[in-house]
C-alpha cells in the first residue's frame, strides 16, 4: 500500500486550507481497508477516509490519526440490461469519470449531479444532490465496511439516509456503489452541459472553496439566511462568504482554520439572532 508522510492536507481539501498529517494510507483493496480500521483500533486512533476533499476542512496542527485516501480504489465494471445500464464504481472514481461514461452511452439519471466535484465514496456518504435530485435516487446497492471490518453489501432500502446525511458518516468506509441509469432519448451531452453552465454562474469556482458550508434548513436556503443578514462576501482575513454564493465559504489565498471557525460562528449568531434559526454545518472539519 502507498503510504505519505508528512502531508500538507491542505492540498487534499478544495478549500485549500489544514495542517500537516503524519501519514496518509492509500488502500488499493477491501484487505488494506480493513487493515487500517484494526490498526485504527489498536492504536487508539481516528479512522478518516477522504475522497476529493470537496467538502472538508482540515484543522491547523499536526495529525496522527489514521488518514486514507480512497484515490487508488478505481475500479469500474459497466453491464446492460435492457435499457437498464448499472455503472459499478469503487469509492475512489471521480464524478468526472461518471461524466465521461454517462455522456459516451447517453445514459440518464446522472446529469443533474454532474457538476458536484465529488468521489463516489464522498458523494454517497453525503448523499450529494443538486437541481432536485440525489444520488440516492440512482443508487442500487452500496458495499460497506463497517468500524467493525464487516463488509455488507446494502441494498438502498436497507441504508438509512436523509437531506446530506446518511449512515455511513463516520463509519467505516464506503468501498463501492452501483448505479442504474437508463439509456436516452434526449441530448445528455446538451443537458449536463446546461447544468455546469448554470453553476458557473452562480458559484465561485475561481476560488478555493469546500462547497456549502452549512445544510439548507426546512424554511430556507442557508445562503438567502445568510445574505439577509449582510454576510454575503463578508470575510474574516482570508476566508469569507463568497460574494457570487453566500453559503460558499472561500479561500482568498492564505485563509486559516481559525478564521474560517470565527466566521461560521459569528453566521451562526447572527442567523440566529435575525431568524431563531440554528444552522448546521455541512462541511465536515476534520480530524
Ligand atoms: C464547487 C463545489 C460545488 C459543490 N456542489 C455541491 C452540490 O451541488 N451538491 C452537493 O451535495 N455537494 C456539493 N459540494 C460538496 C461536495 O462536492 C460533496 O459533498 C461531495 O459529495 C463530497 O465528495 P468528496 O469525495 O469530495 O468527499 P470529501 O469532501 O473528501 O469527504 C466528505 C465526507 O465524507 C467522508 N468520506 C469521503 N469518502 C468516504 C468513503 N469512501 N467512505 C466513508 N467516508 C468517506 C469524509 O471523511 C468526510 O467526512 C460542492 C463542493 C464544491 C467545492
């Protein structure tokens, strides 16, 4: 297995901002997984699988905890049924490469989510979504190792999951899912197309940024909370509330941990004071 040592874990988060990890695994089979689970265990450790790190933030410091990128684990096995075709990728394939496939075979179900800059693992332990759908709506089945080094095979009515939660957070590690999509009438390319269009415009994907930063509450979108209460493109030294997106936190070039934890509690205070309402983190800090 690839193992790195003092790494910058910055550069392993899109908003570009950690401390140092003593060491990152890179597991390339189910073996390597569970290895690092007992090895979690045994040492009394945090077992903390990253994918693309685009909703993360890591904190300052140095890490001893047992950190594993999933960016080895690529395997893809693609069969049809029918117009059915089940797309089965391990946790470590980008949604770019989905992309690739779903456009190739103008496969449908998938071109809402297409622009999530996510793993497959990430994607499925956030339940990612986008444009009204989620990935929940095209998963199949999911295999699973638990903290406990099972491997279970899931099919999705037997997985709990809700709105950017699912049961796998902080839970083992999502080694693969499958996915059913069905083959198109419509232009695919044209449509996923559209939908990158439509985030260009309205995300800041010129800076460094972990995404949304808090969950979207039953009332309303996080980002309209936070631009009535005058945080839009309001910043902290380096990290702020993007001014395209007001839940986008943004890296303008050397943000720290510190201020990105000043600014989301002083969103919170004011969302709080102006509305009564509690908003909760989407973005993971890690270790
Ligand atoms: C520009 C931008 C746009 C975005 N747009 C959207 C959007 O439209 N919709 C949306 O839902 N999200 C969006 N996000 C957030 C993010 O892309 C998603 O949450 C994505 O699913 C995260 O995937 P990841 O591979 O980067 O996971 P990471 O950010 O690396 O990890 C997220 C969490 O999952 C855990 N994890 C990662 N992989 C595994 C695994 N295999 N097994 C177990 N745990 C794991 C990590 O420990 C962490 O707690 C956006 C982010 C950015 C930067």
């Amino acid at each position: 297995m690839i193992i790195k040592k003092n790494v910058d874990l910055a550069k392993h988060s899109t908003i570009r901002i950690g401390g140092i990890a003593e060491k990152i695994y890179f597991p390339q089979n189910i073996e390597d997984i569970k290895f690092l689970l007992k090895k979690a265990n045994q040492e009394n450790k945090k077992f903390i699988p990253i994918g693309i790190g685009s909703n993360v933030i890591f904190k300052d410091g140095f890490h001893k905890d047992i950190f594993v990128s999933t960016h080895y684990l690529k395997g893809l096995n693609i069969t049809e049924k029918g117009s059915y075709v089940y797309i089965e990728a391990e946790a470590g394939v980008s949604f770019k490469e989905l992309v690739a496939i779903v456009k190739r075979l103008n496969l449908e179900g998938f071109e809402n989510l297409s622009g999530i800059p996510a793993s497959v693992g990430g994607a499925i332990v956030m339940n990612a979504g986008a444009f009204g759908s989620e990935i929940f709506d095209i998963l199949e089945k999911v295999y699973w190792i638990d903290n406990d080094r099972n491997l279970r095979i899931l099919d999705k009515k037997d997985i709990s999951y809700s709105y950017r939660w699912t049961q796998f957070q902080n839970n083992g590690l999502v080694f693969k899912g499958i996915f059913k999509l069905k083959r198109s009438n419509k232009n695919i390319s044209e449509l996923i197309k559209k939908h990158l269009l439509e985030r260009k415009k309205k995300q800041p994907l010129n800076l460094p940024t972990g995404g949304s930063t808090f969950k979207n509450t039953e009332r309303f979108p996080a980002g309209y909370l936070l631009e009535k209460s005058g945080l839009k493109g309001f910043r902290i030294g380096d990290v702020g509330f993007s001014e395209k997106h007001a839940n986008f936190t943004v890296n303008y070039g050397k943000g720290s941990f510190k201020d990105f934890i000043k600014l989301i509690n002083l969103a919170k205070e004011r969302v709080k004071e102006r509305f009564g309402i509690d908003l909760e983190l989407e973005m993971k800090i890690l270790p």
